[in-house]
C-alpha cells in the first residue's frame, strides 16, 4: 500500500515528459522557421545567379 502512496505522489516521470514536450515544440518552431529561411537565401541566390549570368547590376 505504501508503494502505492509513493506512485502517487511522485512527479518527476510527469515533469520530464513535460520537459520533453516542451524541447519537441522548440524543435517543430526552428525546424519551420529555417525551412521559411532557406526558402528565402534559395530565392535570393537564385536572383543573384541570374544576374550575374545576364551582365545586369
């Protein structure tokens, strides 16, 4: 029964899968912020390229 009491009353499972859901929501913001960016430097290079190619300034 005692152990029971313990199970209960123990929360370090609960905050390290807090801890862990906190890390994966990090995670999901950088991985969309750098796919946005390097979408845009892919853009930019992309304009560059062609203008070098061409001769324009």
């Amino acid at each position: 029964m005692q152990f029971i009491k313990n199970l209960v009353r123990d929360e370090a499972g609960a905050t390290a899968i807090e801890y862990g859901l906190i890390a994966a929501l990090i995670a999901v913001a950088a991985i969309a912020a750098m796919q946005g960016l390097g979408n845009q430097l892919s853009s930019t290079f992309t304009t560059v390229s062609t203008k070098m190619a061409n001769g324009n300034k």
